[in-house]
C-alpha cells in the first residue's frame, strides 16, 4: 500500500512539476488571401482550417480588407517577424512581393503561392489553376456561343499574375475568331461595386454588344450587376462558380462559367507546407489543379458536387 502511495506521489508530483513548454509546439502557418472582402477566399480559409485539423497544425488567417497591394506587403512581412512555420500567400503583385518572399526563404520560412502566383521569386510551390488554360476556356466558350462573330467587352482587374494570364489566354482564344471585336477591355480594380458601373455605362455606350466576358467573378458575385444585359441580345461569359454565380447561370443571366478548386486552395497550400516542414521539397512548383466548365447543361450536377465539397468529401 505504501509503494502504491508513493508512485503515486511521483507521479502526482512529476505531472504537476512538468512544463507546458515541454508539450510539442504546434506548427503555425500563415495563410493570406489577395484580401477579405473577395467572397471566393471564405472557401479557401475553410479549406484552410479544415486540413489544420486533420493535420494538427494552426492556422493563421490574415488579408487586408480591401486589395490593397502595401497593406498585403505589410501583413507578409509581419509574418515574417513573427517567425511563422511556413506562408502560403494569394499575390495581388507578385513583384512587389518578390523581394519580401526571397527574404523569407532565405530566412528558413517556407513560402508557397496559390490562386495567384509571384513567378519571379523563390517560392517553392504554387497551387491553383492554369490561367492560361482558364482564360482561353472563356475565350472559346464565348466565341462558340456568339457563332465566332461579333463585338465584345472584356473585364479584369490589373496588377495580378494570374488575372492577368487569364486575359493573355482569353486574347489568344478570341484572335482566332477574325470576326470578332475587342470593343474595350475594362479595369474594374478587384471590385463587384465598380463591375456594376462599368457594365451599365458600357451597356449604354456600346448598344450593339454581342458578349462580356470576365476573367474574374465579379458580375457573378452579386446578383445585380448582369441587370442592365439582355440576354437575348448579349451572351456573358465568367470566372468563378461559387454562389450566387449558378442561379445567375439557370436563370440565363449568364451562359458560361469557369470554376476552381476553392476549398483546394486553402488545404494543398496547408498540406504542401506541412510536407515542406516534414522534410518533403516539392519535386515541382507548379501543381494544377484543372478547372470546372459549367453551362446550364451540367450545373445541377456541378451543385451536387459543390455540397460534397462543403461538407468535406
């Protein structure tokens, strides 16, 4: 009984006595989207803590509420200081962001890209779509639908590596088609606010418009910026698949839409880094992730797989 007492004091006592510190620290990584306000990034932060779970991983999630290109800059590099495990980072300007990326590899702290990429710096990986390929997508999908002739309107947002590569594919696309008329190619600074603008003056300064096409979400982020369009008249091509971008699609307001792998963003960038830190350099930077074409021929089935993915499957 006494030898049972007192093994049982030792342990008490090495229990109570033990260090928190002692406990293995979690890993933290820190992932920043191009900015918060941009509804399709909700889907990678769920991703993101999704696979900090299952992983056992913390997860840091931080982006500037607007795009803001300094303000992103700044979040980086207080990450930096922070000493983080690894960054997984959307890039509003790769270039601006290049000099601080190199600074914190060389520093130890690994670095991967996702949804937009910074090409120039020493980043070990980028996860997201072939923009490119993306962007010729839109580009033929809406040339077919306005039977390779007319004029039409493009949308972007300047300044992003990948918006930018979407527009150079959907450029490529369209020249094949010798009847068909850029009108305008539209900046609308990362914003669904100014998209609306922008479509209703253009609607009025050009009344012959055969098609839009968007190589960002944002005339399918809201559900009125498409209102001033006539779609008996005028065909609309978009990037992005999230809601409420398939009502607008089976109600006709648009014909033609492009997904990515939203949830995909947040767990391979948090799945890529937790290999980075286990030892595991990715044999290639570039991991594609393919794309989604949904007209209203396969939405319904593009929504069933979209519940699966919500729910984790």
């Amino acid at each position: 009984m006494r030898k049972t007492l007192a093994l049982c004091s030792i342990l008490f006592l090495s229990f109570a006595c033990s260090n928190p510190s002692d406990q293995p620290r979690k890993l933290r990584f820190a992932i920043i989207p191009k900015a918060i306000h941009i509804p399709v990034f909700e889907y990678a932060r769920i991703g993101a803590e999704r696979m900090a779970k299952e992983l056992g991983v913390e997860v840091l999630w931080r982006g500037a509420e607007t795009t803001d290109e300094i303000r992103q800059k700044e979040i980086l590099e207080s990450f930096i200081s922070q000493r983080v495990d690894g960054i997984a980072i959307s890039c509003l300007n790769g270039d601006l962001l290049t000099d601080a990326i190199n600074r914190a590899v060389d520093a130890g702290i690994p670095v991967i890209t996702w949804d937009s990429d910074a090409p120039k710096s020493k980043r070990l990986a980028f996860y997201g779509v072939n923009d490119i390929e993306g962007g010729r997508a839109l580009g033929d999908g809406l040339a077919k639908l306005l039977g390779g002739k007319g004029r039409v309107a493009l949308i972007t947002s300047l300044g992003a590596d990948n918006l930018q590569k979407r527009l150079e594919g959907a450029q490529a696309a369209l020249k094949q088609y010798p009847d068909i008329t850029v009108v305008e190619t539209f900046d609308v600074r990362d914003d669904a606010v100014r998209v609306a603008e922008v479509i209703a003056s253009a609607t009025q300064r050009y009344p012959d418009l055969d098609g839009w096409l968007s190589v960002g979400g944002w005339p399918v982020f809201v559900r009125n910026a498409l209102d001033p369009v006539d779609p008996a008249r005028t065909k609309v091509v978009a990037f992005d698949t999230i809601p409420p971008a398939p009502d607008l699609l089976r109600a006709g307001k648009v014909q033609l839409l492009v997904g990515q792998k939203y949830f995909g963003w947040g767990e391979e960038s948090v799945r890529l880094l937790k290999q980075i830190t286990d030892g595991q350099r990715p044999t290639e930077v570039y991991h594609y992730s393919g794309i989604d074409v949904v007209t209203r021929d396969n939405v319904d089935a593009y929504l069933e797989q979209w519940k699966q993915w919500e729910a984790g499957r």
